[in-house]
C-alpha cells in the first residue's frame, strides 16, 4: 500500500464553487494562496477550464506537464490580467499585434510573440516565443490579479483527452493530481481560443477558434492559415507547412480523442445521411455500440444514440467536447459524425471534431 502511496503520490483534490460573475474574493484568495505556494489550481475561462500555475515557477510548471501527462516540447499559453503584462513577457509586439489585443482582448485569442528571458524555457517548451491570452472571465481574471504574476494555463485535461468544459470534467482527468479545482459553471465558448502566430509576415492562424481569419483579417489584413488546419484528407505536409506545423508542437499529437473510435462523412447532407445508416448498421451486426453526432434535426438515426449537436456552429462549439465525453461514459464503441461547413466559427468546430477523428473522414 505505502509503496503504491509513493508511486501515484496521490494529492487530495478539492473543489469549491466560485461565483462568476462575483467571485468571492476570500475564495479567490484561497486559490491564489495555493498557487503562490508552488500548487496547481483548475480555473474556468470563456473558453474551457485550464490548469494553472505560477508562469515563473519553474516546479509547478513541470508538474502541470507531468498531471496533464503533456509532452515536455509542447508549449503553454500564459495567461494575463491587464495589458501592460504584455510587455513583461514579450518583446516589441508589432503595431498589428496591438491593434489585435485592443479588438479582441479579454477574449478568446492567444497571441504568440517573441519572448523575454524571464519567461522559463521550460514554458515555452525551449522556444523562443511565449504565446500570451487574456481571458473574459472573472474568476480567471481575479485569480491572475491575486496571485500577482501571470499564469501559465493549458486546458484542464489528461492530454490527448477533449478539453474540460465543465468542473466535472476536470475532476474527472485530474482527481488525485492537483491541489483544487475552480467550478464556475459551464464554459460560455466550449472550444479552445484561437492561435496566431505574430513573430512572421503574414501572420500564421495556428489553431482556428471563434475569433474566426476573417474577424482578423478585416482588422489587420491577409493572414495565412496553417493549411494542416484545414486538410480534409490523410495528413500530408508541404515543406514550408510542416516548418511552421513543428511551430506550434501542439498540432503533431492526438488531440480530443474519446476512448472510441471516431469517424467523420463528409459530403452533400443527404448522401452522408445515407453513408451513416450504412456504417451504422455494419457497426451494429458487429455488436458494437453506436454513436452518432448530427447536426441536422430532420436526421432521425435508427438504433443508435444519437447527439444532436446544434446547426449553428457556435452552439455547436459549445456542446460538442461534452458530447465526446457524455458518449465514453456511455460506453460507446464508435462514433460517427456528420459534418460541418468550414466557414467562420465552422472552421474551428470542423478542425476540433477532424482530429477528434484523427482525420479519419470518409467523403462520399
Ligand atoms: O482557450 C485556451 O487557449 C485554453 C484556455 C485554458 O485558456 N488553453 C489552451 O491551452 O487551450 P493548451 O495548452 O491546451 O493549448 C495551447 C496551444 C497548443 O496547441 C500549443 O502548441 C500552442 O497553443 N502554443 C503555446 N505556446 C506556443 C508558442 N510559443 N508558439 C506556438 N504555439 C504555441
Ligand atoms: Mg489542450
């Protein structure tokens, strides 16, 4: 038993409920104080929830790594609670890369930039850029400012998991890993914040979110989007995309992934309706346990369970990572999804759900 103690060094997690649109400032200071002393704290932003640290604590970074069982080169977003924190961990931004955090911050956009030395390597996963965020989120935000320096914050999840939208779900990856949990209630966005990298000209969109290319382009011209983004078929990169792919080290690992096999039909609304009640019903003689994710309501699915996820992509956005984690719990063998329309918020809805998939799409 003690050499199984030692082993899992199990901590005991707590959770407490914070109000948020009023957090309680003595229960923020309790989570503050417990970050100010090396520990892990799982906080809510608009996004998902995240997993937060001291950004200059070298220990309680390594052990975010180690609790998500997140590869050591992939690197973490530091979250910030006013604007001037920019220019503690970054150099110079560019005039656009202002223009962007006046628009869009607090708010669902990370902005990667060059960074300064007191950022620890071990952040940024030895590179020499920090990606930085200010949250729209009260509890976030009075918790940065209690603590006193910025945060680093992956989402709350195992890695490799689909993010944490809910306290639960968290709970649920990290029991027994980190010091406390923050419940403010469900996360407003549901999907992760988008990415952009401003350290090149253009600008490269490295993760799609709800801050959609053309919301930034209108504000700062032409920018590219990491073409790995959008590929619709088996990943096969370009030389200059995979140079900017190895950018953000995120992308290369599984991503979202419920423990059963995802797969995603893609074509006009009726031939995938079709596709699906065919796969179904092989999945099914099989013995297998269905699952399906339509985003159309006339859609009716016979014998399996089915999620309607919305048919617009925002809602969809914020159900579709607690629909993944519903069906494992479901004990669901294979999902099978319809799909989307890559256009605005659709893009990062269909680029969530691909990997999920681990781009295993059928065109029909
Ligand atoms: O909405 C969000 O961004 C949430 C909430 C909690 O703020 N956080 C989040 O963090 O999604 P994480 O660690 O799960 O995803 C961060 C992404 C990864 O794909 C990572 O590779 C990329 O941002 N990233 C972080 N720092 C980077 C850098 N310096 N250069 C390029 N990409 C970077
Ligand atoms: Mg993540």
């Amino acid at each position: 038993y003690l050499v199984i103690r030692v082993i899992t060094k199990m901590i005991k997690t707590k959770l407490i409920r914070i109000n948020k649109f009023r957090p309680e400032p003595e229960k923020i200071r309790y989570a503050a104080d417990i970050i100010k002393r090396g520990g892990l704290v799982a906080f809510p932003t608009e996004t998902v929830y995240g997993l937060g640290a001291n950004a200059f604590d070298e220990n309680a970074i390594r052990n975010v790594f180690k609790a998500k069982g997140r590869p050591a080169d992939n690197p973490l977003i530091v979250h910030i609670a006013e604007l001037k924190d920019v220019h503690r961990l970054a150099k110079k931004p560019p005039k656009i890369a202002k223009l962007l955090m006046e628009r869009f911050w607090p708010g669902p956009l990370t902005i990667v930039l060059k960074k300064k030395k007191i950022v620890p390597d071990i952040a940024t996963g030895g590179s020499n850029t920090v990606a930085i965020r200010m949250p729209d989120n009260r509890i976030a935000i009075s918790l940065i400012k209690s603590v006193g320096v910025p945060l680093v914050a992956p989402s709350a999840n195992i890695s490799g998991k689909p993010s944490p939208t809910r306290a639960k779900d968290v709970l649920e990856d990290l029991k027994g890993k980190i010091e406390l949990i923050i419940d403010g209630g469900k996360t407003s966005i549901g999907i992760e914040s988008t990415v952009i990298d401003m350290t090149v000209m253009p600008p490269i969109i490295l993760r799609p979110g709800v801050v959609t290319l053309e919301a930034i382009e209108k504000l700062i011209g032409k920018v590219k989007l990491l073409s790995f983004t959008v590929k619709e078929e088996k990943i096969s990169i370009s030389e200059t995309d995979s140079k900017n792919f190895l950018k953000s080290p995120g992308l290369k690992y599984k991503h979202y992934a419920p423990n059963a096999e995802v797969i995603v039909v893609e074509g006009k609304a009726k031939d995938v309706y079709k596709k699906i009640n065919l796969l179904a019903d092989e999945a099914l003689k099989n013995n297998k346990k269905v699952g399906i994710i339509s985003f159309r309501k006339d859609h009716k699915y016979k014998n399996c369970y089915t999620a309607f996820a919305g048919s617009n992509a925002k809602v969809v956005a914020k159900r579709l990572f607690t629909i993944l984690r519903e069906m494992d719990k479901k004990g669901i063998d294979i999902i099978i999804s319809e799909s989307l329309s890559g256009k605005g918020i659709g893009l990062a809805v269909s680029d969530r759900l691909k990997r999920s998939a681990g781009y295993n799409i059928i065109k029909v």
